[in-house]
C-alpha cells in the first residue's frame, strides 16, 4: 500500500492504494477520482500527444501532393508501438481514405453532369465538403493535443 507520488505530471496512474482501477494524481495529492476504464489520455506524455495531433495535421501538409491519407499513414506505421497514437492515426487514415472516396465520387458526378446544370450545383457541395475537411481535421488535432479520443463523422473504418 505505496502513496507515494508517481513521477510523472497531474493524470491518471495505477490506484497507489492496490485498487484494480485508476486514480487521479492532481500533482499535489491523490485524489478521489477513480475510473476502472483505461486511463483517459490525460496522463499521455507530451510527446505522445503530439504524434497524436501529428496524425491529423500532416493530412493537411499531405494534400499538397494529392494523398492526405499519406502523412497518418506513415505515422500509424512509425508510432503502431504506442496505442493512443496508433488509435489517432488510424481515425486520421480512415477519415482521410473517405475524404478522398467521397472526393472521387463526386468529382465524376460533376464531370458526369458538367453539361447539365445539376452538375454546376454539385460545385459549392465539393467546396462545402472540403471546408468541411478542413475543419474536422483541425477539430482531431485539437483533441489530440489535449490528450482526447475523437472519431470523424461519416468515416468509413478501414484500417483499425
């Protein structure tokens, strides 16, 4: 029955008391906050939480070379090690893969219609889509950073 303190910053340790869960370090004391789940992230080190938000900000960097999908997926094979990044890597991956599905698909829906006006229509959905992309990727590396789990919205799971 050790209460000494652990050596890392305030989050989530080991119960110090031999309790089968997890309890909170606020960085003076141990608390009374307990969770029998896996620790929340919050006891993440910096550096895990920075290839974290790395898996979701190098989409963006990627897409200069037309593959957003590039960057998570080098960080999801460099980090598969550490499984708060793989799990952040692997959501950036696959809402990246399904970005560039849905991208596809409308892209020759508007080559399809180009001639009809319903195609000129699908323009601002192909912007709106983008913006989109923009955002929720901005929204996970913010997650990330705070040591969070996210999931993207309409992703199809390819890879877990």
């Amino acid at each position: 029955m050790s209460t000494t303190p652990p050596p890392g910053a305030p989050g989530w340790y080991p119960d110090p008391y031999g309790g089968p869960s997890f309890r909170f370090w606020d960085g003076t004391r141990w608390t009374d906050a307990l969770s029998s789940a896996i620790p929340p992230a919050s006891s993440a080190s910096s550096d895990t939480t920075t290839w974290a938000m790395a898996a979701h900000l190098t989409a963006l960097a990627s897409l200069f070379v037309g593959f957003p999908f590039l960057g998570p997926l080098i960080i999801y094979f460099a980090k598969k090690d550490n499984p708060f990044v793989r799990r952040h890597a692997a959501e950036a991956l696959n809402f990246n893969l399904s970005f560039m599905l849905y991208t596809v698909i409308l892209a020759i829906m508007i080559l399809v219609l180009l001639f009809v006006v319903v195609g000129i229509l699908l323009i601002p959905l192909f912007l709106l889509l983008f913006a989109g992309w923009i955002i929720f990727v901005i929204v996970a590396a913010v997650a990330a950073s705070r040591g969070e789990e996210y999931r993207y919205p309409l992703t199809i799971r390819f890879v877990t």
